[in-house]
C-alpha cells in the first residue's frame, strides 16, 4: 500500500538532515534530534511515506526511531526526548518500490569496527545490484533492500581506513546520483556525489552546523546558509569545525533538473539557481511558445503554482484559483474505501465552479509522468462548467527513465508511448503544449549549463549500462 493519493506515482525520492551542535551549545539532551525534526518538517515534500530520525549520543551510541507516515505523525514530543544525543540525522522517504516498507526505512543505524554509525541517503546507485552480489559473495548479509545499506557494508569493509577514508573508497565503488549524512561518534558527515547530481547544503547554526538537501530546512530551523556541498565533496563536521575533502573531482556538473521543475519548494535555492525563480521563468517561456487566447490562467496547485504566475504574467492573462488543494493528507488515507477510491483526485483537489465555469482555461502543470492525474483534473474542470480546457506543461515530455533518484520508469511514462496527440487525446483537453528543451536551458541560469536533462533527453551523465532505453513516442 502507498500513499493512496499518490499511487499512480513511481518514484523513490528523499530528502536528508544532519544536525551537529558544540558541547557548549546544547541546551536539552534531544535538541540536535529537535533541530533535525524541524528540519525534516520543511523537507515534507521529499518523501511522505517514512521517516526517520538517528541521534548520537556522548558515548557513540545511536539511537533511531523511524515509522511510516508523515513527519508529524512519527515524532512526538516524548519520542524526540527519547533521542539524545548532541549530533543527529534524519530521512523522510518515498518509495513504492520494496516489500516491507519499514524495514527500508532510514536512517540506517549500524555497528562497525570504529563504532556506531547513522546513515541517511537521497538518491540511487546504479551498480546497487552489481555491489551487492560482489558484497554478498564476500559474506554480506543484507536486511533491506535498499542501496544505503550496500553504502554502510561498503565503509564497513574499509573499517581499518579512518572514516572519511573509507568513504573515498565507498565513493569510488558507488556509481549514480547520492546525498549522504552520516553521523558518526563525534561527527557529521556529508557527502555528495560527483556530478552533483542530487543536492545537499550546509547552513551554520548558533554553536553549530546542519546538513540538508534544500535551502528551505535551513531557514526554517534559523541557520544560515553557507553554501552548497560541492559535487564530490566530503564535509567533516566536528570539534575543530567544518573540514572539507575534495573526494572525488570531476569538471563536469550534472545537477537535477527535476529538482527545479517539480521536487524542490519554490523557496529553495540550490546550487545557486532559485526554484521559485526558475519556474517562473519557465512558465514565462511557455507563455512565449504557446500564445494562447484564453480568459484565465489556472494552476494545478502546488507544483504548477510558480509556473502559472510565471505565464499569466508574460502573457497578460489573468492568473485565477480554479483548483482548491486539501494539503492536510497524511496516513490516515492509507486504505480508504473502495468508493473514496474511486472518487481518486478528487479527495485532493477540487475545482473552484465560481472560477472556471463557463470559462477559456489555461491549466498550468509542471511535468506529466502518467498523465492519470492530468486527466482526471481536466474531466473535473469540464464537468464544473469550464469552456475549453488547454493543458500547457512547465517541461519537455518525460521519456525517458531515471536512475539516479527520481525513479521514474519507462512503462509508466506516458510520454514514451504517445505522441503529444496522443496524449492530449488520452488526457482529454482541447489542446497540450510541453514546454521545448531549448526553453527549458533558456529558462535556468549559466543557459542550462551543468544540469542532468536525462528524463528528456535519455542522454545519461553517469553510464546505466545493460539497462534498455526507448524514446519518445
Ligand atoms: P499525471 O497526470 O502524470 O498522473 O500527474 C501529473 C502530476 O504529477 C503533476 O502535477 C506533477 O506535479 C506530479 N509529479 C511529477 N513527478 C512526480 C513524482 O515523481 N512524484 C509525484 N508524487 N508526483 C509527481
Ligand atoms: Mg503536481
């Protein structure tokens, strides 16, 4: 059972925290376990289907508590007390893939030849199964069937190597797309992959220093955004203060894409580029590409939001509410019945009559995976009175799969077995327009330099060998 809401959405997608405070800052024994809780609150739109939080305490010992559910349904006051510990890690996860679902839950919490170690990751391996064999002719025996864990036997194999050492070495083994946050006796560590290819920043605390994967956790706990963690970079976080490694180094740049489009919040900034900022501009861009006449421009909230003010504003097109978004959806729509079921989007949005009844429509979208939702959207908007119903998409058609962290599959994709006529048909509105490649570069800083398009354009920065692709319908 997923999220139900979401269940039409393949996707394996994280977001991580570290917390390290001074001795002389702690003003209550779970403050750091407090903080990474705050943390992961802003980072709620990563995962929605675990979380996690891992504290270490002045022994070395690491305590974890990790459930399904939202943040704010798996932490209690008394379970954040129940976490002490002056450095801290969490996880908040989204996966449909993977049987028993709590068991791949993070943080990953394990015993090595130097002590306790918390694990926390975004992102996904490629060679995740090529690594496990190997680990697992070794003797490695592996209780998930996740890629963190395959990381942590890794550095433990390079026990007799310091800890930022054997990371190197781990470095070198993995392949793909990774934001690490380890805590460790003493330290925090982050890690990032050499492409860059999943974010991660460092922000700097009153008597210490956080982790996270976007800006927006930074703001929301106070700390102050120092910048971000360099592809391949190893930050060493502890008494002496921060220490930086240039573990692996590459001159090329691979940051996500999906990221700007769809993942991050619009008030995140990552890598330099603004998230609100970017959609923005690629709404603009749209609005440049389509001109069309309509009477309102109306979002698909929230991801659709910055894109739509984006376009309304180029084109002059007056930007409208026409879709009422419950956000308040959490566990508890687990397993609803077969009859809220059916009822599908509709427990999540629903359109606005006063708005768009007998009304010209812009519906703005951020990307389509499956195009399910977008077709049901449009059917709402038909049956509340809408006139014409044009769908315009903030992103190239999605065609092509991701492995490195977005996990979204070829036969899911809609975009890789239709044309856009095709889906416009499938989906059901007067017309569809996607937003072309070229504008999308246009639409990003440095013209789109540096940025992982694969879902676009299946070129992939790092090799997925002996996987097979196709391309756009
Ligand atoms: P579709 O019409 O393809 O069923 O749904 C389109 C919607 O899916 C868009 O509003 C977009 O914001 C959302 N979306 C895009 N990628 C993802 C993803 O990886 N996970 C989830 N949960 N939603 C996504
Ligand atoms: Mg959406």
């Amino acid at each position: 059972m997923g999220h139900v809401l979401d269940d039409d959405k393949p996707c394996h997608e994280c977001g991580v925290v570290g917390v390290y405070l001074a001795e002389a800052a702690v003003g209550e024994p779970a403050e750091a376990a407090r903080t990474a809780f705050y943390g992961l609150f802003a980072l709620q739109h990563r995962g929605q289907e675990s979380a996690g939080i891992a504290a270490v305490d002045e022994n070395g010992e690491a305590l974890v508590h990790k459930a399904m559910g939202l943040v704010s349904e798996v932490f209690s006051p008394a379970v954040i007390e129940g976490l002490p510990g002056r450095i801290a890690v969490g996880h908040v996860r989204y996966s449909t893939t993977g049987g028993s679902r709590l068991l791949n839950a993070q943080p990953l919490v394990f015993s090595y030849l130097r002590g306790m170690v918390a694990l926390a990751h975004n992102g996904n391996l490629v060679n995740y199964l090529e690594l496990r064999d190997r680990l697992a002719t070794l003797g490695s025996v592996f209780q998930t069937s996740t890629d963190t864990e395959v990381i942590g036997n890794l550095l433990a194999r390079y026990s007799q190597d310091r800890l930022e050492d054997a990371l190197i070495k781990t470095m070198i083994d993995v392949k793909g797309g990774y934001a690490l946050v380890l805590a460790a006796r003493d330290t925090l560590v982050g890690v990032r992959d050499p492409l860059g290819i999943r974010p991660l920043c460092l922000g700097k605390l009153e008597g210490g220093y956080v982790l996270a994967s976007e800006s927006c956790a930074l703001d929301t706990i106070g700390a102050e955004f120092l910048r971000d963690v360099a592809p391949g970079e190893i930050v060493v976080i502890d008494s002496r203060g921060v220490t930086s490694l240039c573990a692996l180094q590459s001159r090329q740049r691979a940051h996500c894409v999906f990221e700007y489009i769809y993942f991050a919040r619009p008030d995140s900034t990552l890598d330099g580029i603004n998230v609100n900022r970017a959609r923005r501009a690629m709404g603009a861009q749209l609005a440049r590409e389509t001109r069309l006449q309509a009477d309102i421009v109306v979002p698909v909230p929230d991801s659709g939001t910055s894109a739509a003010l984006g376009y309304a504003a180029e084109s002059g097109i007056p930007f409208e509410e026409g879709l009422m978004k419950n956000r308040y959806v959490g566990r508890t729509f687990i397993q609803p019945t077969q009859k809220m079921r059916d009822l599908g989007v509709r427990l999540k949005l629903n359109p606005v009559a006063e708005v768009v009844a007998g009304r010209r429509i812009i519906l703005v979208d951020d990307s389509i995976v499956r195009g399910t939702t977008s077709r049901q959207i449009v059917s709402m908007l038909r049956t509340a009175g809408a006139r014409e119903v044009h769908l315009v998409v903030a992103s190239p058609p999605t065609c092509h799969s991701c492995y490195y962290g977005i996990d979204t599959h070829l036969p899911e994709l809609i975009a890789a077995r239709l044309d856009v006529e095709g889906i416009r048909a499938f989906i059901g509105a007067d017309s569809l327009h996607y937003l072309s490649v070229e504008g999308m570069f246009s639409a990003l800083d440095r013209g789109g330099e540096g940025f992982c398009v694969a879902c676009f354009d299946g070129r992939y920065p790092v090799p997925v060998e002996g996987v097979r692709e196709g391309g756009c319908g």
